[in-house]
C-alpha cells in the first residue's frame, strides 16, 4: 500500500469535498479520484460514499480513517526522529569508562552534556582500556575515556590531566600518618597492583616507579579494579599505588600518602573512532575540551577539533 494514497484519503476524509482535498494536496481533481479508486480497490471495500454533491465516509472508511492517523502520525514522528538523530539532536552515545574516571573528569563533562545536548542520551559502560580500545575499533563504542598515553592510529584523542601516583596503605599501618613517602620505605611491603592485562599503563607506570626507585616489589595480590584494590588494603591484605584521583572514592580504612621524589603520572585519554562524523559524537567531544580547558587541562594546540590527537 502507497503511502501517499492514505495521505490523500486522510486529507478527503478532513474535507469531505473533493475541490477542498485536491486543493489542499497541490493536484487536480482526477488524480484524488484515481487514487481513492485504487485505494478501495487494493482494500476490496468501499471508503466513501459519494455523488456529484455529497461525499461522506462509510463506516469502514471511519474505521480505516482513525488507523491511517494512527499511521500517518508514527511516519511523521519517525521523520522528525531521523532529522534530529542525524542533526545530532537525540539519540544515544555508549561511552566507556575505567573505574577511575568516577572520580575525575567524566561526571562533569558527561553532566553539563545533558545539559547542552538533552535529547542525547549518554550509557556509560565500565571496561578495562583493553576491552574498550577493541570495542572503540570495532564500532562496539562511540568513545572511551581510558587510561593510556596513546592510541592506535585509527582513533583520535583528548588528553585527560595526568593524575599523580600516591601510596595507598592500611589506615592503621605504620606509615600512614607521613606527609611523605619515599618508595625506599616500602620496599618490604606487600603490594597489591593492577593486572597488566586489564591496563597495561597502570600496571607498567607503577612498576617503573619502583624500577627508579631501585626496588623489587612483592606483589601479592592482582587485580581488575581500583576499588578492589582499596578493599584488599583496608583489609590489611597489602600496601599499593594507585592515582590521587582514589582518594575522592568513599573507602574506610585506608591513607593515602603523597610520594616523594620524580612524581609519576598516570595518563588518561578520550578516545573515539578517527572517521566517526556523528554530530552527537562531535558535541560531546567539544564538550569535554571545554571541561579540561576550564580546569587547565587541554589546550587548543592538542584539542582543536574533533580529530585532537592520533
């Protein structure tokens, strides 16, 4: 059935006059007749009742009358959808996250863009970097804050603030009341890390600490989250490294100690596919930088457009 029939037997059903409806539809007479014809002949019942004076709706044309709104409606709706996914208006962003980023920029960025962008709406999808750079290449995401200092050639960046190591130990251990720890100091500890197949930047940033530092650490303990993690030394289970951002995270039992010495950076990006064009995509982008920039992070060298770093 052609979509433009019901359209001009919803219009006739309206006006009820055959000079009105064509009128109102930019044709001639003829061609309304025509249409109505084939329209009841597809059907095989007849819609209107109608003489060279009178025109009226049968009560299987009344009938037919309220489901072609119905569906007219919803074509209409669905039109204007299409319009404002592809203006960038509505629609939805999967947007990975490590579980760091609670605790850093994503939720203010993420805030004022439902602000800007309301019809957007953003699914934040908690992965390790690993599994979010394979789900970013392929289209499994639309973008991935993640914890590394770079990307592959087929994604584009936007540089996060480095967060600084601090040393995370039992709040009632020995140490944790210091301004200030040298590495050296706990070179006897248990140390609780990240699995370098989860991130393999965490991991390999706390290890050449310790390697500058001269030291051997025992690792205990090997995990795939930052709060399991905290969980394992508050409960006594070791000492670790982890980024000063934990701190902001809601965890009883445990200090966290600033480290002396070379501070060492745990890099974080936004990531997202380099020939992604979606306009949605391209707002939440310009967003984040006018976040990062805000708290002096990004800068217009290395966050221009839409394309930042490769």
């Amino acid at each position: 059935m052609k979509l433009h029939l019901l359209r001009y037997f919803s219009v006739l059903a309206e006006e009820l006059h055959f000079g009105r409806a064509a009128d109102r539809l930019a044709i001639t007479q003829p061609p309304l007749s025509s249409a109505i014809k084939a329209l009841e002949d597809e059907l095989g019942v007849r819609l209107l009742e109608r003489d060279s004076k009178h025109v009226a709706l049968t009560p299987a044309g009344a009938a037919f009358l309220a489901e072609v709104r119905v569906i007219l409606e919803r074509i209409d709706r669905a039109s204007e959808t299409v319009r404002a996914v592809a203006g960038g208006l509505r629609g939805r962003l999967d947007v990975g996250i490590t579980g760091s980023m609670v605790y850093r920029e994503v939720p203010s960025i993420v805030k004022r863009f439902a602000q800007r962008m309301p019809g957007i709406e953003v699914t934040l999808r908690e992965m390790s970097t690993s599994e979010q750079l394979d789900a970013l290449q392929h289209g499994q995401l639309h973008a991935g804050f993640i914890n590394s200092a770079t990307v592959p050639d087929s994604l584009s960046s936007l540089p996060l603030n480095a967060d600084p190591l601090v040393c995370c130990l039992p709040a009632d251990h020995p140490l944790a009341t210091a301004d200030k720890l040298e590495l050296t100091q706990l070179a006897q500890e248990r140390f609780v890390m990240f699995s370098r197949d989860v991130s393999p930047a965490n991991h390999d940033n706390v290890v050449a600490a310790f390697s500058r530092a001269g030291i051997h650490p025992r690792m205990c303990h090997a995990t795939r989250q930052w709060l399991t993690i905290l969980a394992l030394v508050a409960k006594g289970m070791g000492v670790s490294l982890v980024p000063a951002c934990m701190a902001n995270a809601v965890a009883a039992g445990v200090r966290f100690v600033p480290l002396s010495g070379p501070v060492t950076l745990v890099p974080a990006l936004l990531a997202w596919p380099a020939d992604q064009r979606m306009p949605a995509l391209a707002a939440f982008v310009s967003v984040a930088q006018e976040v990062l920039e805000a708290r002096g992070v990004a800068s217009p060298e290395t966050a221009g457009d839409t394309h930042v770093r490769r």
